[in-house]
C-alpha cells in the first residue's frame, strides 16, 4: 500500500472502533511502519472518530518529527517495540472498556492476565503479560515493552489498557478487538466455573491460523 492509503486506512479503522466503543475521547493511539521506514502515527490528543488523513504524524525510529502534528507522547513506547520486534508492522493502543477494568484488577498473574479459554484468544494473542503500573507518559513504560516486546504480541499496561501489535494495521485491530472480546467473555463468566483449555489444547493451536 501506499503512504496515502495507509493514512486513508488508519482513518477508517480509527473511526471504526471510535463508532463501536473501543476508543472514547483523545484516548489511545495508534501508528504503522511506512514502506520508507519512518512511522505514521496518531496526533497528540486526537479522537480516532475525528482524525483526518492529510494530519497524522510522520516520526522517524528516534521520534523525531518528519510531517503533520505532533505525535502522541505515547509513541515512544510505540517505537521501543518496533525497535525489538521485527516482525510488528503495526501498533494500537486502546483504553477499552473490558481491557482497562481488567487492567485494574489486583494480583493479576504477570506473565498471562487472561488463562486461555477460547481458542481464538490463544491463536491471535497466545499470552497477555503485565507492565507494572508507571505514570502515561513515563519512559518506563517503553523500556518494559521492549524487553518482552520480541515475545509477545500484545500487553496489558496497568490501571491503564492494552498494547496489542499485528504484521499490519488491519491485523493489529482484529487482534486487540478480539483480545477486548475475551476481556468482555471474562466478567460475563464471573461467577460461573469456567472450563479453561488444557496445556495440551494449548500446544495444539499454537502456531496455527488465526
């Protein structure tokens, strides 16, 4: 694709999960990996419902600015998992309802908040680890992803929301809506004994398609 339909395509898909709930406010951010090997990204404090192309921030791998606004303080963290993971394309970082409530709960296990109970939560997401709370904004925050960023394909930042990457945009939107779905199927099953997937299922779906 090109630069111009990677923009147009941002857009659409901003205002897509903005339309749906997935995104309220000036809450998250999103950014891709352009074909020059710069990054486009979302505006400081811009809706996804009102994000218009011709605006999005063009950043270099330091951050710098290249293009359009200036780009969410949140982009360092963005570029952290860029920088170790080759194979991301494509970041979206959401304050989701199920997601963050999730986010806030306490003695949540470190290395997998969510225990596998639908086969799709392990074949998009496979295992959702925990940053330790740290102030939006905080450096931190990158330093943390980025040492389990070749790892993982999403994160859950705490008191705080997902993290979720994919080989494009397209594909990192279907992973943190399906990631916010089983966040959702979580509370619905409160209360309910739940029949988690065996390590056996577990192995089985690994590595298979999405």
């Amino acid at each position: 694709m090109t630069e111009q339909q990677l923009r147009e395509q941002m857009v659409r898909l901003a205002r897509s999960m903005f339309e749906r709930g997935y995104a309220t406010g000036g809450a998250g951010n999103l950014s891709l990996k352009l074909p020059d090997g710069n990054f486009l990204a979302t505006p400081t404090g811009s809706s996804f419902g009102r994000l218009v192309a011709e605006e999005l921030s063009v950043v270099d791998i330091e951050g710098n600015l290249i293009s359009g606004r200036r780009a969410s303080k949140e982009v360092a963290f963005h570029l952290a998992i860029y920088r170790n993971n080759p194979n991301c394309n494509a970041i979206v970082h959401l304050h989701s309802t199920y997601l963050t409530a999730l986010s806030c709960l306490d003695n949540l296990d470190s290395d997998n908040a969510i225990r596998p109970f639908t086969p799709y939560y392990v074949m998009r997401i496979g295992q959702l680890p925990v940053i330790p709370y740290l102030r939006p904004g905080e450096p931190r925050i990158a330093e943390e992803l980025a040492k389990r960023a070749a790892d993982y394909r999403a994160f859950l930042l705490a008191n705080h929301g997902p993290v979720v990457t994919g080989s494009d945009l397209e594909d990192a939107v279907d992973n943190a809506e399906e990631l916010e779905e089983t966040a959702r199927l979580m509370f619905l099953l409160d209360k309910h004994p739940i029949r988690y997937l065996t390590d056996a299922e577990v192995e089985d779906l690994k590595g298979r398609g999405k």
